[in-house]
C-alpha cells in the first residue's frame, strides 16, 4: 500500500501544477485586455446597426442626462422595426468626435469649436442641430476653508476628466490669467463636490447648461460658492477660449445669496456625418423641433435651444460645418428661402 502511494503522488502534483498554469495564463490574458486603453467603454451590443447611439459626456454635465431625454423621445415616436436610439456616457465632446470618426455612434453632443475643429481633420462631419450653450462654472470652497480665497486656490483643482474639452477650457483660462497651476490627481466622478465642500480641492471646474444638479448640490448642501470674473478676466479669456461669449447668471438662480456669476459660456451643438442617412437625421430635427415644449419641461437647459429658422441657420452657420442633408432638407420644410446648393455648404448654410 506504501508503494502505491508513491506512485499516485507525484500523478497529482502534476494535475495541481497543470491546474496552476492554466489559471495563471487565463489572469495574465485577462489583465492584458483590461491595460488596453479605450477612449469610450462602450458596450459591444451597441455596435448593432439596429441601435442609434448618441454619444453624451459625464454625469457631472448635462450632455448625459439631455442625452437620455432625446434618446427616450426619440423612441416614443420612432417605428421600432427601424431600429432605436440608445443614450451613452462618453468623456464628452472631443471623444464624441472620436467615435464618430470610429463609425461607433451616430450622433454626438459637441461645442461647436471642438466640432469645427474635427471637421479640418474629417470632412464627413456635420452639424445636425443646436444645442444649449454650455456655461461655465467654477465652484470654490467654502468660506470657512478658505476665507482670503483667490482663484484658483492654494490645493489642486478639478479641470474636467482627462482629455475633455473641460479639461480644454480650464487650462486655457489659467493660461489667458497668466496662473501657473496643475489638475488634481484621480478622483471618482461621485466624490468631485464633496471634496471641494471639505476644501480638499482649490476648485472644480463645471462646464455645462443650466441648471446644472452638481452646482447647485454644491451651494445648497455644502455652502460652496462660484467664481465670478472681472470684465478685465474676461476679454482675457474670451481671446484665448475659442467661441466663448459673456455669460451673466443672475443673482439668486441657485440659492437666495448667491450673488450674481459673471463668467463664459460656449455654444454646443448636435453632429454627425454623411454616413447617417438624411431621413434619420430629418426625424431628430423633426423631434426636437416638435418636442421642444416637453423636452423644456422635462430638462431646463433645452430652454436655450432656437426654436426658429434664422437663430438655428445663424448658430449651425458659425460653427464652419457644412449642415447635414437631412437638415437642409427640414429647413427646406420650414422656408424655401433656405440655400440647398453644397457650392455654399462650408460656411453652414446661410439666409437668402
């Protein structure tokens, strides 16, 4: 019996030792595809020619949640047998870009300045619809942190998640002020306000419609408040942040004291390329058209979107994109004013 236990032990090591390998192989395989660097997680089902994926940006703005809301719309009223639209989180507008460029979603919400930019590089882009204008906000700790504050602080801020176009704007503000300061290390998207209520962070930097839920948590339930510009900060800024405008928020819009927030805001707009088909993209110019007062009063930001033909030409026309197809077409509905001739489609479409 002692010598047939000798021989059986070194059989099962063996199978302890190819079950060992074989783990190993399949950890090792699986950290290599989780260090594989992506712009957007987005998940393989939606690579579906049956989903119509609108790319939108993080939760902390108001591109992802007026993203489910057009998407949500879109469905009620969309023939499911063509297909449905699917709302999905992104780093926002110059990863948006990206994955249009990839053919990984249909449409995307982008400032028209990161839009006429991709265009110089893609010249499928095009611009579908307006948008609200994005207005930024920067939200600083509160008082009893630091009561002698001065922008941006003395600890690192939240610029906007890496390589976004909040990111963009952050640094180039610190630039047109001539401040030399760096972005915060990781934080989860979930921790941003919380950490500037304990004054952890110098600032976080909010670019997004209004009102915006981040904000106000951050003033009503942390006692945060917003930096607010002198006319003098703001032609710097203005002259360094690409189609940025002066944007005044009125006293009181959050909170009672809060006092009335001289900052910027830019236009965004909706975009696609010549790859979606003109009457798809006739059915979202119909929708939101058609949808404006419901959208309005499920989302306050699309309060800022032109209802009318000329603001719409005039917006879509600054931006340098040639319209797409389908728009021409809906804006041919609602005037045959509107030019339809693509000699003239570089500079967005423009009034007769």
């Amino acid at each position: 019996m002692k010598h047939k236990n000798n021989n059986i032990t070194p059989i099962i090591l063996l199978l302890v030792f190819i079950l060992i390998a074989v783990v190993t192989l399949a950890i090792i395989s699986i950290s290599e595809e989780d260090l594989e660097e992506v712009s957007a997680p987005v998940p393989p089902h939606l690579y579906s020619s049956s989903q119509q994926v609108i790319g939108t940006g993080n939760k902390l703005g108001t591109y992802f949640p007026g993203g489910q809301l057009l998407a949500k719309w879109f469905n009620d009223h969309v023939d499911k047998s063509g297909g449905s639209f699917k709302a999905f989180e992104t780093n926002g507008s110059i990863d948006n870009v990206k994955l249009l460029n990839s053919k990984i979603i249909q449409f995307g919400m982008a400032e028209a300045r990161i839009v006429k930019e991709a265009y110089k590089e893609n010249s499928n882009i095009r611009v579908v619809w307006p948008l609200w204008v994005d207005v930024v906000q920067i939200i600083r700790p509160p008082q009893k942190f630091v009561p002698d504050y001065v922008f941006p602080g003395e600890n690192r801020g939240f610029w906007g998640q890496k390589n976004s176009s909040t990111a963009r704007t952050t640094k180039e503000i610190l630039d047109a002020l001539k401040i030399n300061s760096k972005p915060s290390k990781y934080i989860p998207m979930n921790s941003i306000i919380s950490y500037v209520g304990d004054g952890k962070l110098g600032f976080a930097m909010i670019q997004a419609g209004i009102p915006n839920h981040s904000v106000s948590d951050s003033l009503l339930f942390y006692n945060c408040e917003l930096i607010s510009f002198t006319p003098e900060q703001l032609d710097l800024i203005r002259s360094k942040v690409s189609t940025s405008m002066n944007y005044r928020l009125p006293a009181g819009y959050y909170k009672e004291d809060q006092p009335e927030i001289n900052t910027i805001a830019l236009p965004n707009v909706l975009v696609s390329t010549t790859e979606t088909s003109p009457e798809l993209v006739e059915f979202v110019a119909e929708m939101v058209l058609s949808g404006s007062q419901k959208l309005k009063g499920r989302f306050k930001a699309f309060e800022t979107v032109p209802q009318d033909k000329e603001s719409i030409v005039k917006i879509l026309g600054e931006t340098g994109v040639p319209l797409h197809e389908g728009t021409r077409r809906w804006l041919q509905k609602m005037s045959n004013q509107f030019e339809t001739s693509d000699s003239n489609s570089n500079n967005g479409g423009e009034l007769k």
